[in-house]
C-alpha cells in the first residue's frame, strides 16, 4: 500500500491542538470494538490508532494534524460512503456520539484522496452485493488530466469494476488501473486521476 507524502501543513491553533489531544485520549478507552470514531455532523472522525487501522485494512489516506504537545496524529474523515463500506466489512466499530468536535476543518489532499477511495469502494461493495463481475461507473463530466508520459490533454469518461480492480478508462482507449484490492496508484499518472474525481463526483457531499 502507498502513503502518500505528507507534510505538515494543517497548522492549528492552540485550541484545535488542545482538542485533538482530547479526542486522541477518547478513543483509547476500553471499547469493544476494532474501530472508535467521533460522530462530527453528516460525517465521522477516526483519530490516532483508529486513522491508522483504517489505512491498514482499506488503504484509505490519512492526513495528519498535531496535538498540544506539536506531536503528528492521525487523522481521517469517513464519509457516508465510506461508513457504508465499514457497516458491511467484518469489523466492528463505536461511535462516540456526544462529543463536541471544534477542530477546524482539514483540508488536505490526502483527505480527498480518501474521500474518492471511500467513494470508489462503495461501488466496489454494490457490485460485489448483486453478484455482478463487471460493472461501469460514467463519470458526469469528463475529467481532464495532464499527463507524465505523454504532452496531451486525457479525458476520464467512466470506472470499470473487475472484483477488486479498478480502472479508469480514458478517451484515447487506455485502462489505467486505479486500484487492486487496497492498493492505489498513486504516483504522477494515478493521483490527478484521483484528486479530479473528488471534484467531480460530488463524494464530501
């Protein structure tokens, strides 16, 4: 699996570190469950250990944020679509729903790498629930990517799902694979791949 290079550039503010360090001590209670996260409106929080076993067993990106002592913690959101993968996998989870989360919002590219990851096996669990092999996802507006390879604009038109292997199928007839099972490509052809997905198919909605 890729992480992607993270730098650290979610800077926050005496109170949203003093926070995170409230929340880190929080999901290290004594719960009966692979997964404690903090309800935070439509979506929810995975913090420290939580974060880290989420990119262990889906490969989702975390981002990271710095609590009161400046150390790095890991942080991701979960969105309804990645909840509903969590709900149908064999891992059990907490949610942790009275707890005020006033840490500033993370905007960071692993966050939307994450988000269309979420999106993206989502999918992949409706098409393994009605038994199918194959299944095409058309994108609602064709994304548009600047190459290493090749000095030409490639156009996204839709995903292609075989089992676990996701494609990007592009106008020029390519089938880029974008993931096999947990693993993503991340690298200079996959990531703006991924990062024009997150803008266009609407996955922090």
């Amino acid at each position: 699996m890729t992480l992607i290079n993270q730098k650290k550039n979610h800077t926050l503010n005496a109170s949203d570190r003093e926070q995170v360090s409230r929340l880190v001590g929080l999901s290290k209670g004594n719960y009966d469950a692979h997964f404690v996260f903090f309800k935070n409106g439509k979506t929810w929080i995975a913090i420290a250990d939580d974060a880290d076993r989420l990119f262990e067993v889906f490969g989702w990106q975390t981002s990271i944020v710095y609590d009161a002592m400046n150390c790095p913690v890991s942080w991701m959101m979960i969105t309804f679509y990645g909840m509903e993968v969590i709900k149908h996998s064999k891992y059990s989870y907490q949610v942790l729903e009275h707890v005020d989360i006033e840490v500033a919002s993370v905007s960071s590219v692993e966050q939307q790498v994450s988000s269309v990851q979420q999106y993206v096996d989502f999918n992949r669990l409706l098409v393994a629930t009605f038994g199918e092999t194959k299944d095409k996802l058309p994108i609602r507006k064709k994304i548009i990517s600047h190459t290493t390879e090749v000095d030409k604009m490639l156009y996204v038109d839709s995903l292609v799902f075989y089992g676990d292997k996701v494609y990007a199928c592009l106008n020029d007839g390519q089938r880029i694979l974008l993931a096999d099972g947990k693993n993503w490509l991340l690298n200079d052809t996959g990531l703006p791949l991924i990062l024009a997905l997150e803008s266009l198919i609407g996955v922090m909605s």
